[in-house]
C-alpha cells in the first residue's frame, strides 16, 4: 500500500509563503525542459508561488573580477531569487556531453553567493542521453552547498520521445517519476 501511495502521491500543500524557483537549462523557448517545468507547475497546490525563470540569457560571462559586492544585476537579480525561493528545481537538456554553457556560466556566478547554500534543489536532465551532464552538474551543485533532497534527481534520456508535440507526457513511468519528484520538492517546502 505505500508503494502505491509513492507512485501516486497527493501532493502536501506549501508552507505559508511557499514558493519555487524553476530553472531550464535550455534558452529555447518551448524546450523539452521548459514543458517538463511547465508539467511540474500543474502539480503544484494553488498554494504554491512557482516560477520558471527565463532570464537565463541575460547572464553575463563570469568574471571574477566582476564577482564583488555590486556583480551586475542580472546575477544580483538571480541570487535574490534562489535565495527567497523555498526551493529550486533546475530541468535541464545535455549539449556536446556537458552542462549547457548558459547554465554553468550561471551557476558559476553562485559560488561566491550564499544563495544556493542548503537550499532544496531538485535535478532533472531531460535530453536524448543526459547522463554526463547529469552527472557533472550533482558536482557543480554539490560545490555550491545545494541540498539535493533524497529522490530529488531525475534522468530522462530520449525525453522527445515521451512527449506530444503539445509538451503533454506521454510515457507513464516518466509521468509518475515527475510526480513523485514533485511530492518530494513539496515535502521540502511544507
């Protein structure tokens, strides 16, 4: 009976003022991963404040030089997000066997910011293979102190496949996974 309740979980409604802050890795709008984010949104309670950030190209290079107590806004703009969210989920694809370089460039940016620090933080690499981004951004979140919650990473490989050309999920098993790593971003934030 509690497998069942796993596989299909009802969502626990967010603390007061509960909110999360999706990040694509992707800048194409309508991305595989920007519908995955747009699927988790349609979980959430009402409750739940969720936004998916699309300011992800207006992040400059990093440069250490930069990286003082006025970095430019956009980075500033970044931190104060990650750090008033209750949690963050970051939906990703995998280019050329890495981390999409928008993405790392922007994470690289967190390093010297405490805003990533203990923060629930959910992964999910959506590509046609995935595995060494995946893999390669659990260190780079590891190195920004990101509490990467138990169940809180998710590998989808071939993720065009399981989808319509409406963004809808269409494969079961992934539909299922996506909701119970919702419940467990959920659980973090309640």
């Amino acid at each position: 009976m509690e497998n069942n309740k796993q596989n299909n979980p009802t969502p626990p409604s967010g603390g007061r003022g509960a909110n999360i802050f999706a990040i694509p890795g992707s800048l194409r709008a309508g991305s595989s991963n920007h519908k995955v984010l747009k699927f988790i949104g349609s979980l959430l309670p009402a409750d739940i404040s969720y936004h998916i950030y699309d300011d992800l190209a207006t992040i400059p290079p990093f440069d250490p030089g930069l990286d003082d107590d006025t970095p430019p806004e956009p980075v500033t703009a970044l931190r104060q997000a990650i750090t008033n969210a209750g949690a963050v989920i970051i939906c990703t694809p995998e280019y050329a066997f890495g981390i999409p370089g928008q993405l790392k460039n922007a994470l690289d940016w967190m390093v010297s910011s405490a805003s990533f620090s203990g923060k629930p933080t959910a992964l999910v690499t959506a590509s046609t293979g995935g595995e060494n981004a995946h893999a390669a951004l659990l260190k780079v979140l590891g190195a920004i102190d990101c509490n990467i919650m138990e169940g809180g990473t998710l590998l989808i490989p071939y993720i065009r496949s399981k989808m319509d050309a409406d963004g809808s999920i269409t494969d079961s098993d992934v539909e299922s996974s996506l909701k119970n790593l919702t419940y467990k971003l959920l659980k973090a934030i309640a």
